[in-house]
C-alpha cells in the first residue's frame, strides 16, 4: 500500500464535502463570485512563479556560459524543451495557448489536462530563458485555463460554469503579468469566451483584479513599461492613421515570416534535427544582434527612455558609421525580431505571439517616428513614446486578432490613458487594413478564431432532448397504404427506411407522403424504395456531440439518423435544436444555470 494513500483519500474526503457544499447552494452567483476570486490568486501564484522560474533560468544561463559560447544558449534550450516534450510532456505538446484553449472549450467540454498548469511553466521558462525570442504569456493563459478547468471539474460544476472559469483563469493570469486588469478581463472576453453577456462581468473583472492585486502585493508594481505619455495633440492625428498602416504590414510581415520558418523547419522531419539547427541559427542572430534575446522588452524600455544606441550595444553594429546608422540598426533589427521568434517557436520551443507582437509593433512605430523627423526635419507635438505605444496596439491587434485588448492592454500597461483615443484610431485602421488585405487572400488559413456561439451551444444541449426516438421502421418494399398507417400511428417527421438486411438504405420524409395521400389509387402501388431519400447521415451516439460541434452544418444539410450498437435508435430534431437555440439565446445569464 502507498505510503501517500491516506492523503489521497482525505483529499477525495474533502472534494466531495465541497462538491456537496456547491450544489446545495441556491444562488450560483455567489457560487461563482467566490471561485472567480480563488482563480485568480491561484493564476496570481502561478504568474509570479513563471516569471521568477524565467529569471532564474535566464540569470544561470547567461552567468554560465562565457560570452564567446552565448551563440550556442538558443540551442541548448530548444534541444531541453525537445527532450522534454518528447519524453516527459509527450501528451501536451499539442496543445499550444489560446488556440488550443479555445478548442478545448469547443471540443472538449472545457476539460483541459491538469498537468498543463505546470508543463508550459517549465518549458517556456526555459525556451525563453535560454534566449527563445517568444512571450512567456502562452505559458500563463494555459495554466490559467486549466486551473479553472481542473477546479471546476473538482468540484462537479457544468459545462457553462467550467467554461467562464477558464475566461477568469486567462483574465487573472495576463491581468497578473502584464498589470494590465483591464486589458485581462477583454481579453478573456473578446479571445476566449464565446460571447458577452452581462452576467460574466462581475467574475472575470473579481478574476482580473484578484490576480494582479496578490501579484502587485508580493513582486511590487513591476510595470512592463516605465514610462508614459500625459498628453495628446489632435493636430496630429494624420500620424496616428499613419502608424495604424505601419502596424498593420508589420503584422503581415510577422505572420508570413512565423508561416515561413515553420514551413522550412517542417520539412526536416527530426525535433531533434530542428532544434539543432534552428537553435543555431537564433544563437547566430543573436550573436550579432544580442537585443533579440528573450522577450525583448529591454529594447522598448531603453528606446521609450532615449537611449537609442543602447539598443544595439555589443552587437556587430556598435562601431558601424554609415549615414542614417539609427534607422538602418531599427530597420534591421525589426527585420529580425519576426524571424527570431519564428525559429524559436518552429524548433520546438515554447511560448507565445503576445511580446513579440509587442516589440515588433514598438520597434516599428519608433521607427516611423525617426522616419517623420527625417523628412519634416522638426520636432512634432506627437512623441516618440507616444509612436511606440500606439505601434505596439496597432500591430497586436492584427497578430492577436484583438481590437478591444490591444487599446486597453497598451493604456494599462503604460499608465497612458491620455492616449485612449489614438489609440482607438490606430487599431482601428489597423485591423480594418489587415482584414481587407486577408480578404484578398481566401487561402489563408487563420492561426485561431473566437470561439463559435453553435459549438458552444451544442456543448450544452442534453442530446436526449433533440433526438425523435424511433421505435417503427419501414422496409424498402413496403406500399404506400403501409407507409400512411406508420405516419398515422407516430409523431415522426422522417421513418428509416430498412433494407432486407435490416440496413437502413434511406428515409421517407412525412412531407413526401403528404403530397401523394390524395392519390387513393397509387397507395398499393407505390412503394418505399420509389420514396425514400439516401441524402442522410448515420452518427453512433457515442459520437453525435463531437460530430455536430465539429461540424455544427450537419445539422442543415443532411438528415441525422443515430444509432446505439449499429442499431438505429432516432434521428436528431431540427425543430428541437431550432428551439433549444432560440431558448438559449432569450436566456440573458447564459454561462449559469437556470
């Protein structure tokens, strides 16, 4: 017997007295109130320990290693996360941030692995401490997600209640690491859950303040950017639009770059092979240019501080003295940074588009400013600072595909409400740009989507209320005569139609033997397999839900029979569906129950 097999039992003890405790409850709302708060300490502990594990890492490695080996880290940490994907996580490689999230919300019924609150720490802790150019935020999102997920499978909760605990989870972990309340609680809404509805605001915003108050509480302030902009002028509000199209090609820079390292990567058919040689090639760049390094926050920092040159410190451009040195050293380095991060993620590391998106866009919009001097050869009323940051909004909003959080991410992040408006612009033209552009390209397939409300729907549904149990069948060579008689004795709207065999070959649609039942002449010469219709879709039980929320159009273009066993039990009620939906859409509080 197990040493540890009292603990589990008492832990099992204690699970099902909370499990009781919650269902007795009457009123769900304070229910969820205090389990949107738990969350977020939780995700709060977990964003602190991510951070302090990325440290740690980034802090040993650079001490190691001398500085003519500092090429080979990006190598070194790519080969550790492979070996650990391959071995010890091999059932979570998979699963990859918000995408991954949100199809676990859709195909899963909100049930996501509980090992991925700490498989992603441990791997994105090292890809980006060993010099991974990627965001540690994918790591914190998942984690986040499963502990709501895992919580609320503890304590026996729905499908609604465990999915708006994964909204608080995300909300919580980004609202922790980025010190950015808002900015969590909309990106919760507007990338994970499947839509808004008045009663989710008061969970994820307790979620969201919850995680950056106890993060704020033990690792201080710490905000991502120190420095912000007061004041605003609407005389220049031409450059606002102006930075929106920069941030926008950006972003179609980055994707296409991302698109391409993992097409060339891919084909080496070895994630040891990959690493290898894409942790090589990132050691190269950052070589020669040491601020691709990690996240690259330091070089927004040092660039919202003027400290321009030492952005490209120690790098092979140091001494370079060419005219116009500063717009070439920004031009190549924003050039890099989407390529970094390219290898970084396709060599098998870990993390996420969310910093580099942010630096891209910092870096551009900068660069755009030094661009406008150049040519005006004044100084604008628009500062620098104020450029970076709405390049920042502009170019996430178009990798993320998240208007709303990129405006209130960057304001919260920098403490720059002044700049709400431009901000608002900027993103605006951006991903109006961007979307026009990507509706030219009708090959192009998205990275992630919001979640769809059918899928969610379908996720909720008892399938024993749509389905018409059928327990009369019509052969093939049944009459007419005998196919009315059938109808007459049951409520179908649609009768199998068997074969010899006992094969259903088709069905007979009420509507059909309507049209013919003043046809008193034919009812003994028309049979069954002169009627029936083979357009029809044969789903085993066990399967209809991941079926119809796969493939939520079924339901349109085909009948759908169901059987348990090989043996036909129903078919699935378009009215009842129609009916279920439109229930659930009158219903204003649609993530509790009723």
């Amino acid at each position: 017997m197990p040493k540890n097999t009292p603990n589990i039992t008492k832990l099992r003890k204690l699970r099902v007295k909370l499990r009781k405790i919650v269902s007795q409850q009457k009123n769900k709302n304070i229910t969820v109130i205090i389990l949107s708060a738990l969350v977020g300490l939780i995700v709060g502990l977990a964003a602190i320990l991510i951070k302090q594990i990325i440290y740690a890492v980034e802090n040993y490695a650079v001490s190691f290693f001398p500085g003519y080996l500092f090429f080979v880290l990006p190598m070194i940490g790519l080969l550790l996360v492979t070996f650990l994907n391959g071995n010890i996580f091999k059932k979570l490689v998979a699963f990859k941030g918000m995408q991954h999230v949100i199809q676990a919300i859709e195909n899963h019924q909100s049930f996501i692995n509980i090992r991925l609150i700490y498989a992603k720490f441990v791997t994105a802790g090292i890809t980006i401490g060993f010099g991974g150019s990627s965001g540690m935020e994918a790591a914190i999102v998942t984690s986040g997600a499963s502990i709501g997920s895992n919580l609320g499978k503890s304590l026996g909760l729905n499908y609604q209640l465990r999915t708006l605990l994964i909204g608080c989870g995300t909300a919580s972990g980004i609202s922790a690491m980025y010190n950015a309340p808002i900015g969590g609680f909309l990106f919760a809404l507007e990338v994970i859950l499947p839509e808004f509805t008045p009663a989710l605001l008061i969970p994820l915003l307790i979620a969201s303040a919850t995680g950056k108050i106890l993060f704020e509480m033990i690792m201080g302030e710490n905000l991502r950017f120190d420095a912000h902009v007061d004041a605003f002028s609407y005389e220049s509000l031409p450059y606002v639009v102006l930075i929106g199209f920069a941030g926008a090609f950006t972003a179609i820079y980055m994707i296409k770059t991302y698109g391409f390292c993992y097409k060339v990567l891919s084909r080496l058919n070895n994630p040891y092979l990959m690493a290898l040689i894409g942790g090589g090639l990132l050691g190269c760049l950052i070589y020669i240019f040491p601020a691709l390094y990690g996240e690259g926050y330091v070089s927004i920092n040092r660039l919202l501080h003027g400290q321009e040159t030492e952005v490209w410190k120690n790098s092979i451009f140091q001494n370079l003295n060419i005219p116009f040195q500063g717009l070439f050293i920004l031009l190549v380095l924003l050039l890099l940074r989407p390529l970094s991060t390219g290898l970084s993620l396709s060599a098998g590391g870990e993390g996420g588009y969310f910093a580099p998106s942010l630096v891209a866009g910092g870096i551009s919009g900068y660069l755009l400013y030094k661009l406008v001097i150049m040519i005006s050869g004044t100084h604008l009323d628009l500062e620098g600072n104020t450029f970076i940051f709405l390049g920042m909004a502009a170019t996430f909003a178009c990798v993320m595909r998240a208007p709303v959080t990129a405006i209130f991410l960057i304001a919260d992040t920098t403490q720059s409400y002044a700049i709400i408006v431009p901000l608002m612009i900027a993103t605006t033209v951006a991903y109006t740009f961007k979307n026009y552009i990507d509706a030219h390209q009708p090959l192009k397939k998205d990275g992630h989507g919001p979640l769809q409300i059918e899928k969610f729907i379908l996720n909720q549904i008892n399938l024993h209320h749509i389905i018409e149990t059928v327990n009369s069948f019509v052969y093939s060579n049944y009459t007419l005569r005998k196919i009315i008689e059938h109808f007459s004795n049951h409520d179908y709207a649609i009768i199998p139609v068997l074969n010899n065999q006992n094969k259903v070959v088709g069905i007979i649609e009420l509507k059909t033997v309507r049209e013919l039942m003043k046809n008193f002449e034919q009812y003994d010469s028309i049979i069954a397999e002169q009627l029936l219709q083979t357009e029809f879709t044969l789903i085993e039980y066990a399967q209809l839900r991941n079926q119809l929320v796969s493939n939520p159009e079924l339901i349109n273009l085909n009948h759908i029979l169901v059987s348990k066993k090989g043996n036909v039990m129903g078919y699935v009620s378009r009215y009842k569906v129609l009916n279920m939906y439109n229930q659930y859409l009158n219903y204003p509080d649609r993530l509790f129950e009723k």
